[in-house]
C-alpha cells in the first residue's frame, strides 16, 4: 500500500530501461534507468493524513515525516514507527478489586486519547499502546482500593475526572493527552445488591411512615381549629352532622347507623326521621 508509488516509478523506469536498450543497444541508459528505480523503490514512502514517521538516520532520531509522499535515504535511513495521531480509545477494567471498604466490584471503562507528541510517543516508551493501557487499569484499580463502593455506585462523574488526573500524569511524559475516562459499567456481588434492596426499601418505609405520622398532626391541627368554630356555633355543628349523615345514606343500599343520643342532639325528630331518610334515597323498583 505505502510502496505504490513507488512501485508504479519502479515499473515505469523498467519499460523506460527497456525501450531505450532496444532503440540505442547500448547497455548504459538501461542500466541507469534501472538503479535510478531501484532507488525510488527503496526511498519514497507515503503517510496517511493522520500519521507522522518516525525517521531515524543511522539509529539517531533524524525528523517527522508526513503526511503525504516524502524520501529517505536508502540504508543509512530508517523509519521505525508510523504515528496515528487521531483519537484513539482503549477498553480496560478492574475484575474482583476490593474497595475500601472490602467490597469486591468488577469495573469496566473506556479512556479516549491522543498522541500529541509523536517523537515522545516513539523514543520515551517501547510500545506506548500497551503503556497507555496499563496505566489506565493501574489507575482504576488504585483508585477503587481507596474509595468505599457507596461511593463508587454514586459519584461516577467524579471518579471519571479523578481516572483522567492520574492516568494524564502519567502518560504526559509519553506525549500523550488523555481527552476523557468514562466508567461503563460497574458489577457488586449478588448478596449485596439484595442487601442494598432491602435497605432502600426500609428507608422507603420509614419515609413513607413519617409523612403519615406528619399528615395525622396537620388533621389533627385541623380538626382543632373547626373545633373551636363549631363550639362558638352549635347551629353550624348540628348542620355539619346532618350533612355527613345525607351523604352516608344516599349511597345506593347504605345502612347507617346512629345513636338515639345522637339523633337528640341533631334534633332529626327520632329515629323515624332517620328512616324516613334512609328509604327516600334508596333506589327506586322499576
């Protein structure tokens, strides 16, 4: 792929040797054009958009090549690393890592990055793919051995910026610039999922508990204040009781029923009046 260009200035030089030994038969033009190939062959190279060569001149870093098509000199040059500056990620996880609390939890992430220093990245470390990824799974293993796993489940946005601090500090030297680390997935033991349930549902619980507890002190706040109003108005007391009485009987096939004390004090005329009542809301007989 890098060479076809060259490949094709290869040929072309081969059908040019060719043609000018058949029209001159002298030996020398061919012979010329064919090193002058041969050395195209061997010295240009081409690089992708996003890539930058690493060239070493007899084993002494020379310069950044690319992109595009560019030459080295043949034998004395070499060219040891094809940089890929765009943005790269990388997987890693922490399997069974005990947090600070002696939780173990399985941790998978993702850390996106970019090598913004390509000569670093080729000279500072041997493989700086596998450096990055190792640095990323050290860092979120150190970082769970220090945080309980409350923690963990609830703060993930900030575990992501303390992941991208410490694997940046590391990886600056290499020339390479930690763009972000999102945490994908986080696993605890089955036991304690249980043990989180019912914990969530007690304090679910207990909530609901205490706002119960709340409502029958505000009822019963309000049912002091309208007692104050009725005790000033027995008028307004008598009419209150008569219409909580209509309302339970005029439900269909209601049965209500009341103390004679009761029935004196709201003067309804007896308990005939009560029946009376009763049977005027009963539903009719087709």
């Amino acid at each position: 792929m890098r060479k076809g260009i060259a490949g094709l200035l290869f040929i072309v030089c081969l059908a040019a040797a060719f043609g000018s030994f058949v029209v001159s038969k002298h030996p020398a033009p061919p012979i010329a054009l064919v090193f002058l190939g041969v050395y195209l062959l061997a010295s240009l190279e081409v690089a992708a958009e996003w890539e930058r060569a690493v060239v070493l001149r007899a084993g002494r870093f020379q310069q950044l090549k690319g992109p595009g098509l560019f030459s080295i000199i043949p034998i004395v040059d070499s060219i040891v690393y094809y940089i890929d500056q765009r943005v790269t990620t990388t997987p890693f996880s922490a399997d069974q890592t005990l947090t600070r609390d002696g939780v173990p939890i399985n941790v998978d992430a993702v850390l996106f990055w970019q090598v913004k220093e390509p000569t670093r990245a080729a000279l500072e470390v041997a493989d700086y793919r596998k450096a990055v990824q190792w640095a990323a799974q050290t860092a979120l293993r150190e970082v769970i051995g220090k945080t309980p796993h409350e923690v963990v489940l609830a703060s993930r946005e900030q575990l992501d910026h303390e992941l991208q601090g410490i694997i940046e500090r590391r990886a600056v030297a290499w020339g390479i610039k930690v763009m972000s680390v999102e945490i994908r997935d986080i696993i605890i033991p089955a036991a304690l999922q249980d043990a989180m349930s019912m914990q969530a549902q007690a304090g679910r619980e207990l909530q609901a508990r205490v706002i119960l507890g709340d409502s029958e002190v505000q009822i019963a706040e309000k049912f002091k204040e309208a007692a104050k109003q009725y005790a000033d108005n027995p008028v307004a007391l008598h009419l209150r009781a008569m219409n909580m009485l209509y309302e339970g009987l005029k439900e269909k096939g209601a049965l209500v029923i009341v103390p004679s004390s009761a029935v004196e004090t709201m003067n309804l005329g007896g308990l005939a009046g009560v029946t009376a009542m009763a049977q005027q809301n009963q539903p009719k007989k087709s």
